[in-house]
C-alpha cells in the first residue's frame, strides 16, 4: 500500500491525543509490546472477514456488544463468563428469529480506550484529566491518578491476554454447548415471560439436537462450541501500533481473495474508529487504512453522504464485501433524517459494507439529577427503525451493536421490569456510558427476533 507504514498516522493531526510526560516511560512500553506475541492469529482475522462478507450480503446476522468502558477490574471469571453467556443466549434467540446464523463480537478484551469530550473535568472543586480509559489514566478523582501513565498500555495488553484466555477455554471446555443451554442460567431477576419465551426457542432447539443426534450429524464442531470474536475501540494508536505486524497467511489458503501477507493488527479481530476521530485526513484514518482486519466506523448525525463515500474510498479502495462495519448512531429521533441519505449514497458507490446499528449512543441522555441513562424504548424504536429503513430501501441491517453488561445493573431506564429513573442508583456502576443489564439485554434480543419473524 502506497505510503502507509504501522506508523504513517504520526504525520497526520491526531484528534484526542493523549500527552504523556514521561517519555521515556512511553518508549519503554511501546518497546516491550512491540516483542510480545499477537493476541489473536491472522487466520481468526480472516474468519471473521469472512464471516462479514455474508452479513453485508443479508445471509447472516453480527451481535457486537460489551462495556462502554471494559476495565482492569472486569478481567475476572464471573463477568468474563457473566457477559459471554449473555451474548450466547442473545445469539440463540437471534439465529431463531431472524432464521441466519449470528456472528458474536464482544466488546471485551482490550476497550481499554475512551475518546472524551472534554480533556479535563471539575471534581469536589478540583479540575483534573477527565478518566481516558483504564489503559491511560486511573479513574480515582485525584489529579495524581488521572495523570496519563505509559505502563498502563503494558498492563492493558495483560489484561487482554488474561481475558482472552479465560474467554477461549471457556469456550474449548464446553461453555457453548448447545446440548445444555438451559444450564446457561437466565439469572434470578429474569420475567416470566421472558422465561416462557426463551423456554420454547430453547426446547425448539433441544429437539433439532436430538433429531441430529438420532441421524448421527451433531459431531460437527459448531454444536459443542462456538466462536466469540474480540474487538475495541482504535483509538490509542501507539498501542495499536505495537501490535500491528506483518504477517503470511498460509500458502494454501491463498488460492481464494487472500493476499499473500499482509499487515494485521493483532489486539483484537475487529477494530473500529470512533465518531469522534473519523476524520477523512487524520490520524485513525490512516491508520486504519492499512490494515487487513474487518474494520468499523461510527457514523452519526454529523456524517455528510459524500464525506461518507469518501471515507470508504479512503479505507477500502477495492470496494471488498463486508471489510467496513458501518455502524450507525443516530438516535432514534433522528434516525429517519440521516439513515435513508447515508444508505442511497453508499449504493450508488458500489462499496457493500455490513450496516450495524448502534441504538445506544445518539440516546444517552441525563436525568434531572444529572445520571446518564438510556431510555429502552428509544433504543428499541432507533433499532425497529434502522431495520424498515433498510428494508425500504433494499439494504440489509446486519446487526446491532450494543453496550451491555450481564450484571444486574441498574444504568438504562425501562425494559419488562420497568426500572424507573428513581431507580438508577441501586446498582449504576459503569464508568462510562449506561448499558443494558443482562435482563433488559436478553429483552431486546427478543423483541428483535420478533422484527425479522413478522
Ligand atoms: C463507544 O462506542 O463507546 C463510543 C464512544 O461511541 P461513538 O464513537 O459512537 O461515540
Ligand atoms: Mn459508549
């Protein structure tokens, strides 16, 4: 590729940089994650590429969700296997409504990084760095822990590789088996219709099991597990960099699409640039159009139709299917104004990305005592939207993307059990933007199975 090197980004204006004092704590880290081994193979990469091309094409659907902001603290079992129970079940429940198979994406395993959008905020009085994420700064309101620390990008790559672990032998040793979803436990806070409902598809799925088992063809791996794909936030490109490396994919292999090597970042399988750093000349942009990971970009309000053209021009010249994720946050009140547009202006540039909606983050908004929050109606509406504009217009809505959390928190308003915003603060513990809990969670997934059954 013509002039992009892992560190081209350097010599473009960079938005929500982070400045580091200390240098050479800087160089240090970035020199010892430059030596560590890839997190995820080129092969996995590859997979998911492929995967992506059919959801562009409408034969499959991709779930991607997990934490606004993953922290240091979440690489642990119990959430680790808490969020990917969660995102099994919301598959399951998809692959029966909308009758495709379900690509999972969890936002896990290094969304370490946050974009902000004021560098620095006033606690008890004290002006200090806003948190930047766990991977820079320590959320601690003191201007001594907020100050950005280069040994973070070193524990983040850790974290990572801890959470990964434990997230592919859970995997390996049988946490997807199909054979027992009933054993992935819906939690004491589940409703009674909700129970009713995951009860049936999940009995439906019990007899299409013994059917296959009677026949002698459930011995094919897909049965016994499944694949769970990781993916973050692009937005700290000194780490990204490190982890960037050019790689050979095998020679047998390369008789399909596949070139010969190329240059994969290897932090996670799925990266995406934010909306705030998606500008056509600058830093993320570059960055991103070098590598040969399925990417994903953020759009909103603020997108113009050409600009966007010109993006996918920018990041995937060669018009290949499904390498963008173009995923839309609008807000459900504005998403009839800027989907339609951004939809029409991508056909006629014959570029074929998967389109994802993102119904929680053109939906935040503050309760009168000023708690962020998200109101499950609006989310549900931005999604029921998203899927009959594409539908009118001939386009596919390929999946959702969301942040989400199998604890029992308290952070979004609404869903069956009608949290009220009285009751945000029992358990409101994100440290960043609200998410679903694991109840309101397995609601929408339901709700959107329903969609695509009507
Ligand atoms: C996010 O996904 O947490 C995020 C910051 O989104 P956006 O870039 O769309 O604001
Ligand atoms: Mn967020």
């Amino acid at each position: 590729m013509a002039d992009w090197s892992p560190s081209s980004w350097t010599t473009k204006p960079i938005k929500q940089d982070v400045v580091y004092e200390d240098a050479q704590g800087v160089q240090d880290a970035l020199g010892k994650l430059q030596k560590l081994p890839p997190l995820v193979t080129t092969q996995e990469i590859n997979n998911l590429k492929a995967s992506l091309r059919n959801v562009a094409l409408g034969k499959a659907f991709v779930l991607q969700g997990g934490d606004c902001a993953e922290l240091f603290d979440y690489c642990n079992q119990d959430m680790i296997e808490a969020k990917v129970k969660l995102l099994l079940q919301m598959s399951l429940v998809l692959i029966w409504g909308a009758n495709k198979p379900v690509i999972r994406i969890a936002r896990i395993a290094g969304q370490f990084a946050k974009p902000r959008s004021s560098s620095t905020e006033v606690i008890n009085g004290v002006e200090m760095p806003s948190f930047r994420g766990d991977n820079i700064n320590g959320f601690d309101a003191n201007p001594a822990s907020r100050k950005p620390d280069p040994s973070r990008l070193v524990s983040a790559y850790f974290h990572s590789a801890a959470t990964l672990n434990y997230l592919r032998a859970s995997l390996s040793s049988g946490l997807a088996d199909l054979h027992s979803p009933l054993d992935w436990g819906l939690g004491h806070v589940i409703t009674p219709s909700i129970k009713e409902q995951y009860s049936k598809i999940v009995s439906a799925v019990k007899d299409a099991l013994r059917f296959m088992r009677t026949v002698g063809i459930d011995k094919d791996r897909g049965v016994e597990t499944a694949d769970i794909f990781t993916s973050h936030e692009g937005l700290s490109l000194e780490y990204e960099q490190t982890l960037t490396r050019l790689l050979r994919n095998p020679i047998e292999r390369n008789s399909s699409s596949l070139p010969s090597s190329g240059y994969y970042a290897t932090s996670a399988h799925f990266l995406w640039i934010g909306d705030r750093t998606r500008q056509l000349d600058g830093a993320h942009v570059e960055f991103f159009r070098g590598i040969a990971n399925p990417i994903g970009i953020k759009i909103g309000p603020s997108m113009k139709p050409d600009e966007l053209v010109a993006l996918l021009e920018v990041v995937n010249p060669s018009k290949e299917i499904g390498k963008v994720t173009l995923i839309s946050r609008y807000g459900a009140s504005k998403i009839s104004q800027f989907l339609p547009g951004h939809i029409a202006a991508v056909q006629a540039s014959g570029h074929v990305p998967v389109w994802q909606c993102d119904p929680m983050h053109g939906n935040t908004q503050a309760t009168p005592s000023g708690v962020k929050t998200r109101h499950f109606t609006d989310i549900l509406s931005e999604l029921k939207q998203a899927l009959e504009i594409h539908r009118a217009a001939g386009s596919f809505l390929g999946g959702m993307h969301l942040e989400l959390t199998g604890e029992a928190v308290t952070e979004c308003v609404g869903g069956a059990a009608g949290l009220t915003e009285d009751g945000l603060g029992e358990r409101y513990t994100t440290f960043c933007d609200p998410r679903l809990n694991e109840k309101q969670a397995l609601e929408l997934a339901f709700l959107v199975a329903g969609f695509y059954r009507q």
